[in-house]
C-alpha cells in the first residue's frame, strides 16, 4: 500500500494507514489531532514503525520529551526489518528526537536524492525553527529556499509544499513570485496552519497590515486552541493591533493567547513571542510591565535552562535584562552555547542597556550585528525586533533622519509610509 505521496508503506491494515494518512496531513497543516491518528494506526496495527516514529515527531514537535522517547524506542525495535526508505526515515526521525540535528540534516540530504516525496522527512527543514535555519550559518535564508527548489519538479502544486517552498521566497523578499503560490497554497487547504501564517508573512512584508490583520483575527476564530500555531499566530495578531494603534486589543490577544498560563504553545514560542511582543510594547508608548517581564523570564529559566538554541536564548536575554534579573543574565552569559551563541552574547549586553536607557549604547553594541542577525534564527519579521531596537535607540538620541534613512535602506517595502507607528509612538528625544 502507499501514502498519499506515492511511498510504499508496510502495513497489512487499510485503517491503520488511512489513520496514518490523516495524521500526516494534520501534522504538517499544524492542526489539532495529528497525535491521536497516529495512535489510532498504532491501535489498528501495532507492529506499524512508521506510525511510532511519526507520534514520537509529534510529540516532539509539542515539547513532550519523555513520550517522544518513547513513541522513537518502539519505532527503532520494529522498524529493522522494514524497506530501504522506511529504514532511513526512521533513522532520521530518531536523529531528531536525539538532539542530533547535524545527523539528521546529513540524513535528509542522502535521504532525498532517492525520496524526495517525504514530507515527514522534508518538513524539518521547512520555516525558520528549522534544521537549516538555526544552523547559525550565514546565507541560511538562501538556503532553505534552495532546498526546496530542488524539489520543486516533484512536489509543485501540493498544499503543503506549495506554503513552505513559498515562505522561502517570502524570507529572500520576493514576494512577486511567492503571492501566487502561497494563495494557491491557502486555497488547496484553508485549515493548514502554516499556509495561513505564511500568508499572514506576506501581508506583513508587503506592507499590508490591515489587511493582514482582518485576515488572522478571521482565521483564528476557527482554530482549535491546542493547535501548534496558535499562540504564535496569535502574536501576530497582537502585533498588528499595536501597529493600527489597538493597543488594548493587542494586550488582550497577549494576556489571553500567547502569556504562560493565558494560552498553550511550544516554550519556544511562548518565551520569544512574549519578550518581543512586551519589547514592541514600549516601542509603542506603552509602560513597561515590570511583572510580565519577571514572569517570561522566571518562565525562561524552567523551560531554557540549559542554553543551546540561539534564538530562544536572544529572546531569553532580553527578558532577564528587561525584569531585571541580573542573575539569570549572567548564568546565560557564562554557559552560553548554540550556533549564535556569540550573537546572543552581544545582544545580552544591548537589551542590558537598552533596559538601562543607554541609548548611545544599544547602538554601539547592535550595529556590529546587525549585518549577519539571520544567525539566530527567526523570521525576517521576528528579527524586526533588531531592527526596532535600533530605530527606537536613534529616536531616543534624537536621530530621527538617520533613523529614517536606516529603515528605508534596510526594509524598504515597510518603510514606504514612514517609520512604522509601533516605533515612533513612543516618546523621543526634541
């Protein structure tokens, strides 16, 4: 029997691979029940490898290390016997649950070049929390849309690869090319997730924001809370309402859809997208909310004890120096590790002074690197936290034309109306 993408998949069970099927496309649309169907092809057919390495993704994918495990021990035992692609699927998934993330890559590499319709296998280079993108490498945006490129000729026109392969050109700033193929995305499957947050990438890069904003506020109202994305769309939700001057709609979004406790996500997304949404806050005139700064901090120190992933660990800086936990600040600073780990060094003493209101300098301290700040990981709109620093740095130096003549050099497209309002709002020097 095969998959939906062609793949031949050993399993005597026409139910067990329809549940299998169904999990597949509700984990790479980040939707709700992924988990559950692969349970339910476990159930139909227990000796089905593939349907264990697929649930221990899962529940890697939502932060459950334990089960994940678990779920890759089966997979490993029952998998030995089975073909080629199986074999090497399977290895690559238990790289991952591993922490071996250079394995896993050499793995998918290899992997390809005999099957390229494998999604499962595909989609840890996809986005930008991927394999490539936290790699540290510079040029890793190129990279990734390089990647999916080269499969282009086996997988154009499917939903899924359509949204990724489409956000890849979105991040290299072409958006020409990237409209028709993230619409096309979006049409083919309203309900993926990763289509609808892609698009809401390009309405953001366009310049788009009321529009973007109409568009997430109405797709959020049919998705299932306990969704992958949901506090990370969410986010964006919130930071558009700051942009069209809502700022209570955007602390509601954030109090009660991204905040610890107010909503569920990947601890990734909570920390990074709490700190920079509390961060923007201030750009925007708001006070600085002294509480929710030592919350995503002290919420940092459970879920990032250990530091390794560069882009948490940036966004981790700037929440200890912003609640003021010089402690925390200085543990990360001396156990620092990760891809970008000398980035996020640099920005921990940026955000300790941008705390500090030593506007001279954040800007000393940001601009050596700015030039290469794709290291860490994130999307370009997410590194506009970087990028607002700085403005609202120059601001508050009363450096307004330079600032100007930045933003305009650097984001051209978002500059052609202005400095955008969530930096300018707030007060700045005469």
């Amino acid at each position: 029997m095969q998959d939906r993408y062609g793949n031949e998949v050993s399993t005597g069970s026409r139910a067990a691979l329809d549940a299998y099927v169904e999990g597949v496309d509700l984990f790479l649309a980040a939707q709700a029940g992924a988990g559950a169907a692969f349970e339910r092809a476990i159930a139909e057919d227990p000796y089905f490898a593939l349907a264990h390495a697929a649930l221990a993704r899962h529940h890697q994918m939502y932060a459950r290390p334990m089960e994940a495990v678990k779920a890759m021990i089966s997979a490993r035992e029952l998998g030995a016997g089975y073909t080629a692609r199986e074999q090497s699927h399977i290895s690559i998934i238990g790289s991952l649950i591993d922490g071996n993330s250079a394995r896993a890559y050499t793995g998918i590499l290899t992997h390809i070049a005999d099957y390229p319709r494998d999604p499962l296998i595909l989609q840890p280079c996809a986005g930008v929390f991927s394999l490539i993108a936290f790699s540290g490498r510079v040029g890793r945006d190129a990279e990734t849309f390089a990647f999916f490129d080269h499969l282009r000729p086996q997988l154009e026109y499917d939903w899924w690869f359509d949204c990724v392969y489409a956000f890849s050109l979105i991040e290299l700033g072409r958006l020409g090319d990237a409209e028709t193929i993230i619409e096309r995305s979006y049409a083919a499957n309203p309900a993926n997730a990763n289509a609808a947050h892609y698009k809401g990438h390009f309405h953001y890069e366009a310049g788009e924001h009321a529009e973007g904003w109409e568009f997430v506020k109405a797709w959020l109202e049919g998705y299932d809370r306990e969704g992958l994305m949901h506090c990370h769309i969410s986010w964006h939700d919130a930071l558009w309402a700051l942009e069209l001057g809502q700022p209570e709609a955007a602390w509601k979004v954030a109090r009660e859809k991204v905040r610890p406790g107010g909503a569920w996500g990947p601890p990734i997304n909570v920390l990074t997208d709490v700190a920079s949404f509390l961060l923007r806050a201030e750009f925007a005139g708001e006070s600085r909310e002294k509480a929710l700064w030592r919350e995503i901090s002290d919420y940092a120190t459970i879920h990032f004890r250990t530091p390794g992933v560069s882009f948490a660990d940036a966004h981790a800086a700037l929440a200890h120096a912003m609640a003021g936990n010089d402690e925390a600040l200085a543990a990360l600073r001396e156990t620092s590790a990760g891809t970008a780990s000398d980035m996020v060094n640099a920005l921990a003493d940026v955000f300790r002074a941008f705390a500090g209101s030593d506007w001279q300098a954040v800007v000393d301290r940001l601009v050596p690197v700015m030039a290469s700040h794709e290291r860490l990981g994130g999307s370009r709109a997410q590194r506009d936290l970087l990028e607002f620093t700085l403005l609202n740095a120059l601001l508050k130096l009363g450096k307004k034309d330079e600032a100007t003549r930045l933003f305009a050099m650097r984001r051209p497209v978002l500059a052609k109306d202005g400095l955008p309002a969530s930096v300018f709002a707030g007060p700045v020097a005469a």
